[in-house]
C-alpha cells in the first residue's frame, strides 16, 4: 500500500506547514460518497497524490470524528488558494485509471437533479459492480500433450484425454471430449503428460452460446425503410444530434433499419448502444445482431460481475462496436460513440423501479445530445410522451406503415364477454374456439394471451363471500394446482388453502377467474390433437427455458402457445395464424392514468404475432368493454386513433406530456404511523406549493393525497402514497427538494420519491 503510507505521512508532515501560513495554496479534491452523507466534500491533495488524484477515481477519504476512512468518487479537482477552514486530506487513491469520463460524471449529475436522487447512489448505479470490485475474469491454462508416453502404461482414461489433447485445450473441455474425470487430467499434468502453453478467459466474456440464426440481410430496402435509414444516418455523419422516433407496425422492418443504421456507423468507425427491452424476452432481436455484426457485446442479467467487467473493458478499449443491452446499456463506455437505438421504447422496463428511479430513454437523448448523435427510437405503439413530442416537431417521426413484403395485418374480431352466450364454456369463447380449430386445421399455429399466471385468480366462499387473502399484503391469493396453493403475487407467500370457508366454515371453495394454469388445462381438453405449451413466470423459471420453448415453438413441436404477456413481445413467426386475447379488460381499470395506454400497446403488439407469413392470419379480442378507445383502436390497427383520444384527456388533467408528476409513496409496519407521516410530508408539499404558486405565478400546481395506495399494502407493510403534479417538472423538483429538505426520518417508517412513475401502483 504505498500510497496510502505516502498520504499518511504528508498528512503529518504537512499539517503544521499550512497551519503557519497565511496565503496558502494546494489542490482540493471534491468527492462524493456512494452512501451517507449526501453533499459534495472537499479534501486537500497531498503533494505526493497530486498527479493519482482526478475525477472519476475513486479515493479513500477520513470520515467524521474518528476518521474512518471511506471509498469515495473523485468528481472534480482544483488548484490554487485554500480555504480559512482547515480541510482533511485524501488518504489514497483506489483506482488506477479514472471508472467514469468527465461527460459520465456531468451525465450523473444531470441525473441525480432530474430524478432527486442522491448523487453517491447514480454513480453506483451506473458502474456495474463488477466494474467496482474490478473482477477478473477467471482464466483457465491451455493444455496439450508433450508426445509419447515412452515406456509408461497408459489407462484408456488417459489415452482418450491424450488424444483429446493434441490441439490445446482447457482442462474442461478435455473432460467433456474424453468423458474422463477432472483427476486423470490433473494426474497427466503431474507426470509431465500434458503441458500448459497458454491460457484462455473461462468463458469469453458476453459470447454467444447459442449458435446465431442467419437472417440474410435483404437486397433492397423499401422507400420506408430507406427515407427512415437516410434520416437516421444523415444526421450520424454530420455529428449532429436527433431523435428519430420509427413508428412502424409489426413487421413493417423496423429492426432492418436499426441493423443497417448501425452498419453504417460501424462503417464510419464509431460504435452503437442499442436498448432492447429485456434480453431474454427478445432473442430473436439479440441473435439477429449477433448473426449480423462480428463483435457484438450482449450484456444481459446471466453475466457475473466479472465477465460484465471484461465486457466494459472491451467496450472502454472500442475493441467492440456494438453493444446491446438492456436499460443499463446506456451507461456503457463507448468512447467512440455514433449512434444509439432503443427498440420497443414504450416499454415499462426502460424506467428502474429502485432508486435511481432514472428513465433510459431520458438518460440517451443526454447522451446523444452531448455526443452530437443520433437517437433511435423504435415501436409500433410509441409512448404518449414520445407521440406528443414528435407531433409537436420536437423529434423526427418516420412512419413505416405497410408490412414488409405486402403481408396484411391480420383482421381482429372483439367477442363481447357481457353476452352470456360468450362465457358459456368457459374462459374461450365459441368463437376463439372456432378460430382456433381454423388456424389448427389450416396448418397454423396459435397464440393466446392471459395476462394472469395461476390456475383461478382468486378464492372465495360461496355462502358468505368470504376471499381468500395473503395476511402479509392482503392481495387476493391466486390459487396455483396441484397441492391447492394459495400464492400471493404481491409477496410470492405460499400457503395451503383449506377446504371449507375459514369464515362461515361452508363447505367448498370456488375457484374464480381463470389464470394461465387453467386456461392451458381447457385448451388441453378442448383440443386434444394439438402440442399445448404455457409460458408464464411458472414454467419458465429456469435458465433458458424461455429460449427452449421459442425453439420448440419455432420448430413446430408446439400447436397452441398460452402465456402472460412475455409472449406478446417483438416475436416473429412466420405460422403464427390466430392470436387469442382472452381478456383484453385486465389491465383497464387499475388505478393509473396509463392504463388505456398499456392495454392498447399490448392487445396491439400481441394481434402484431399474428399473420406474419403467407398464410394469413386473424386475431379474436374478448373483451367486456369493446367500446373503448383502447380496444377500439387496437382492433382497428390503428394506434394512432387512440393516442389523438388520449390526448386531449392527459392534458384537461396535466398528465404527461402535458405536465410532470411526483410521486412519494410511505411504507411502514404500523398504519397510523405511515398515515400521519403521509399528512406530514403532504402538509409540507402544500404549503411550499402555496409559497411557490404565490412566487412563480403557478396555480396549476396540486397536491393529492394523503391515501392509501392502489396496492394497500405489501410483504406486511402498510403502503400510502402522495403526488405531486403541474405542468413544469423542474418547478415540482424545486418544491419536493425544499418540502424534504433536512427532514428526519423516523426508523420505523421509509419513504421514496419517484419522479415521472411508470408504475402508480
Ligand atoms: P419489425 O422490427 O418492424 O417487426 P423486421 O425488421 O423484423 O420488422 O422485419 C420483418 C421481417 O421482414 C423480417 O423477417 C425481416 O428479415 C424481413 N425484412 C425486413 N426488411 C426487409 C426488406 N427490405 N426486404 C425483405 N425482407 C425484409
Ligand atoms: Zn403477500
């Protein structure tokens, strides 16, 4: 540790030296702390530490009284006069070459004023830990075999790892190709049998392990797709920033843009982000830029800290031109950057849930801005904030509004689940019954959406009414067969249901509302010709689950696909004929002013995995409010009819886009505590509301709440929540951030502020 030894000494041996004097000079070090104290602290650099110190290393400083000493992010350096206070001093430098770029460190700054969160956790969040612990990638030696074995007996083991060995190989993959155990390996190493000429990293870090599917990169683009590519590549070649929104239907080519737009900025020798929703929920996309690009970094969730950090580097050293990730992927270190594309940019996924609650459709368009490049942003149901930004001329939209080689978009029937006839069998109606057998006897294959996983959505006496409820959140238990589990969906509690009512002790309990679990048991019954797989969070737990029913899916094993919504993403294939959305209503009435955005997008993209090849395809939407726009619009293939209704409703209510919101939810064990909390943080907001409103001319500024939130209460903890809204997110922030200033606490309460919520739950 010699620099922690050289800062100790200057500590002492400069100390009565500045005390002496009166004008005196040096370097301060302005540093952050991952966590506690949330202000900017100055040290001063000791001399021998003048040239290590700068900002993105990260430092040890002395804390508090007795001078414990803490990591800390260096995020800015200066020299000359020293303040009157005395100043601690930096006591060693941890990193020996900067984690973050000064453009990272603005971007974290930026960051944490927009989302009011603390500047130590953005630095983390946008660090993989990885990356912190600066992880090394295990490496595995090379072995071969040094020749004849001379005079020595071999066992057949070892002859079959000898042989194995005349090209050099890991001690692993010697073990698969012999079938001989790790020990007759280690045993040849010991008798000078096989040599060690190299070594390898373990698993090349970020590789694909699935063998990529060739798509051939078509001859000619269409004049949609070419006008889309000229708007997206002129601005990459001119180093000038834009966002170019490609609102395009299913299959109308999207991805070929994306995919030729970032040839070309390979071509130009920089290198592209792209965002896709969830890796493992879209391999289709992953693979077809694997299959297309030689040195494609795949960053997804399975990776450990210590490939993520190989990857970084890689990306940090632009041995790799494109990155493709999920929301963290925008923190990745391109230093020759060209373009960034974000694929599905509507979804929820894209903002983080935990704090920083940072939305990466924001953080690009800073990104690209400060870069000078361009912004992609991909969907077939853009999001209403995105929409009003293009109609108001702010971004660019390119509309791609025809499939890709003149296939129709599938006709949709709505079935009205308020006419009894409808629900006489069950959770399919006669009519998505008679559209699947069509698409089963025509050779096709189908789709049906239930977006609730578990056999019955709920539990409840037939005599009293009595329901079943997890004591923990009081959400409905959902009944999961066999063993007659009630699950809870908030918390994951598991427990056996009784047979009769807890409340009236009736006998039998019925089993309301259909799940996945009992829709595929249903659809078994009803077609007992055809292969039925589910995909829910249920089946697919384990690793690469998902991919294996895709594969199975894509190869014909499978008739009939049940799933939650994981099947309604970016999926392509080509047999697909009937999509079934067998209750378009689950999601329309929560309580969230984006609710008849999220049922459109989804019964939109889900009717998009219909038709897609040259046999056609129909969609059949059962649904009890057919009426609504969101429906309406959907069927009609017409997503755009729906955001010009929802419009004119977000902005009489200055929802985004018309206004920003705020949103503080308290969580605490006892009730009366969060609520008074709740009234305490809401009273606060009010009055500096009112002292705003007189200052700023801002009277559309409101308060709503103290309530209980939509989800009351979760994993035992009471839940109430509070938002704030008006028409300028800046002013909101201003008012929350003085409303909470300096407040304390109390232990047994947590409280979080979310700016700009995706989730109003
Ligand atoms: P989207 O991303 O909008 O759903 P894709 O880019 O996946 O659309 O295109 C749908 C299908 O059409 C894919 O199989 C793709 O390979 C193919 N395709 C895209 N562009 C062309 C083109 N210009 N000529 C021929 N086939 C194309
Ligand atoms: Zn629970």
């Amino acid at each position: 540790m010699g620099p922690d030894q050289s800062a100790q000494r200057s500590l002492f041996e400069d100390r009565p030296a500045w005390v002496d004097d009166d004008i005196r000079h040096g370097t301060v070090a302005t540093v952050i702390l991952p966590d506690g104290v949330d202000k900017p602290l100055d040290y001063l650099v000791p001399e021998p530490l003048v040239s290590s110190v700068e900002p993105g290393r990260r430092v040890r400083v002395p804390l508090g009284k007795a001078n414990r000493l803490r990591l800390a992010y260096c995020v800015a350096v200066r020299s000359g006069e020293l303040p009157q206070t005395p100043l601690k001093s930096v006591a060693g430098v941890e990193d020996d070459k900067p984690l973050l770029s000064r453009r990272m460190l603005e971007l974290t700054e930026w960051m944490a004023e927009r989302w009011l969160a603390r500047r130590g956790e953005v630095l983390e969040a946008v660090l993989p830990s990885g990356v912190r612990m600066q992880r090394k990638v295990k490496v595995s030696p090379l072995l071969v075999a040094t020749g004849l074995p001379g005079d020595r007996k071999l066992t057949p083991a070892q002859a079959k790892v000898l042989a194995a060995a005349a090209e050099p190989a890991t001690a692993d993959q010697l073990t698969r190709a012999s079938g001989a155990s790790r020990a007759v390996v280690t045993r040849l190493v010991k008798n000078g049998l096989l040599q060690e000429v190299g070594s390898v990293e373990a698993r090349r870090a970020g590789a694909s392990e699935r063998p990529g599917i060739s798509h051939d990169r078509p001859d000619h683009l269409s004049p949609a797709q070419a006008d889309a590519l000229a708007a997206i590549t002129g601005p990459m070649r001119a180093g000038r920033h834009e966002t170019i929104l490609l609102f395009g239907v299913t299959g109308s080519g999207k991805t070929e843009v994306y995919l030729q737009a970032v040839e070309e900025t390979i071509s130009f020798g920089r290198q592209a982000i792209v965002l896709v929703p969830e890796i493992s929920l879209t391999p289709q996309t992953c693979d077809r830029f694997r299959a297309r690009f030689g040195t494609v970094a795949v960053l997804h969730s399975h990776l450990t800290p210590a490939e993520r950090h190989a990857q970084w580097r890689e990306i940090a050293a632009g041995r790799v031109n494109v990155v493709v990730g999920a929301r963290s992927a925008i923190f990745a270190p391109a230093p020759r950057l060209g373009l960034i594309v974000i694929d599905e940019e509507h979804e929820s996924s894209f903002k983080q849930a935990t704090s920083p609650r940072y939305h990466a459709r924001d953080v690009a368009e800073w990104i690209a801005r400060a870069e000078n490049v361009p912004l992609v942003l991909g969907s077939a149901t853009p999001a209403i904030e995105t929409f009003a930004r293009c109609l108001a001329g702010e971004w660019r939209m390119c509309r791609l509004a025809d499939r890709v080689g003149g296939s129709q978009l599938p006709g949709v029937l709505t079935v009205d689940l308020r006419d009894p006839t409808a629900r006489a069998r069950g959770a399919v109606s006669p009519r998505l019954a008679a559209g699947i057998r069509w698409a089963l006897d025509a050779g096709g294959q189908v789709m049906l959406l239930l977006n609730r996983r578990g056999f019955a959505t709920h539990v409840q006496c037939r005599a009293c009414g009595h329901t079943m409820r997890c004591p923990q959140c009081e959400i409905a238990f959902t009944l999961h067969q066999p063993g007659n589990r009630g699950i809870c969906h908030g918390c994951g509690l598991v427990v056996r249901l009784p047979p009769d009512c807890p409340e009236c002790r009736a006998p039998g309990l019925a089993h309301r509302g259909t799940g996945t679990q009992r829709l595929e048991e249903q659809i078994r019954r009803t077609f007992p010709d055809a292969a039925v797989a589910r995909m829910d969070t249920d089946t697919m737990r384990s690793r690469g689950s998902h991919e294996k029913t895709l594969d199975a899916f894509r190869d014909r094993h499978i008739d009939i696909l049940v799933g939650t919504q994981m099947i309604a993403k970016g999926l392509d294939f080509p047999s697909v004929m009937l999509v079934g959305v067998v209750n378009a209503d689950a999601a329309l009435h929560l309580a969230d002013f984006r609710a008849a955005e999220r049922t459109c997008q989804l019964v939109t993209q889900v009717s998009g995995r219909s038709g897609r090849g040259q046999l056609g395809g129909r969609v059949v939407v059962q649904t009890s409010t057919p009426e609504h726009p969101s429906i309406r619009a959907a069927a009609a293939h017409d997503y755009e009819a729906f955001v010009r209704s929802e419009l004119p409703i977000r902005e009489a209510l200055v929802y985004p886009p018309f206004g920003s919101i705020i949103r503080l939810v308290v969580r605490g064990l006892d009730e009366e505590r969060v609520r008074e909390w709740a009234t305490h943080l809401t009273a606060r907001l009010r009055a500096e509301a009112a002292a705003c409103g007189a200052a700023e001319g801002q009277p559309a500024i409101r308060v709503l709440g103290p309530a209980p939130a939509p989800i009351p209460r979760l994993r035992e903890r009471f839940r109430w929540h509070l938002q704030v809204l008006g028409p300028d997110g800046a002013i909101l922030r201003g008012l929350v951030r003085r409303a909470t200033a300096g407040l304390k606490t109390p232990p047994d309460l947590a409280w979080i502020v979310d700016v700009d919520p995706v989730d109003m739950l």
